[in-house]
C-alpha cells in the first residue's frame, strides 16, 4: 500500500510503501515517552521513503549518542519520523502522521529503549 503522511501545517510532507499498517510500536526512551507517538513497527531504509519539506521546515534533534535523530517540523513542532538507533539511516514514522490511519483503532507494542 502506499501511506502519505504530514506535519500538522503540511510543511514536511512524506510517503512510502509498504504492507498494511496493522500496528503500532511506542518506545519508553526518555525522548518517546514524552513525545508519546505511536511509531512504525517496521523501519524503512533511506531508498523507500521520499521526503519533501520548505525549505528550513525540517529541523533534526540529537543527543546521547547522536546516531538517532529526531527530526520535526520547525513550524508547527510536530515529530514525523525519525531515524532509528538501532538501525542507523533507517527511519520509523509517527503514525500519527499518516491521514489515512486512526491510531486509537491500533495496537502498540512498547520497545524498551530506556535499556539501551
């Protein structure tokens, strides 16, 4: 299926293909515990997902490592996706973000991050 996401204002605008969206993955890391997203189970590499923002829309938070980055739109301060720890250069989204899906009607597993 092909999913098409936003920022709230529609600054950062993104999409992507993949299997239906049937669940959900929440992180208990002290920067997702407080964003409180429900994410993308899956992790898309650089070549699956296209990403379209105005210029100096998209803005990119880091810290402990700095191998993940959280990137959000400097207009309306919403998380679309970020790229993960784990998997370095590959991204998860904020289902939320997704029109499309409802995601009070999604399951979330939760990913114990605050252990890495």
């Amino acid at each position: 299926m092909k999913y098409n996401g936003s920022c709230h204002c529609g600054a950062v605008t993104f999409e992507f293909e993949e299997q239906e969206i049937k669940s959900g993955l929440r992180c208990n890391c002290s920067i997702c515990k407080r964003k409180g997203a429900l994410m993308s189970a899956f992790t898309l590499p650089p070549e699956q997902i296209t990403i379209t923002a105005d210029e100096g829309a998209l803005a990119t938070y880091t810290f402990g490592s700095d191998v993940g980055k959280h990137h959000f739109c400097r207009q309306c301060g919403i998380y679309p996706f970020h790229q993960t720890v784990r998997k370095p250069g590959h991204y998860r989204v904020n289902l939320g973000c997704i029109d499309s899906l409802d995601t009070t009607k999604l399951p979330g597993d939760v990913f114990d991050g605050a252990s890495l």
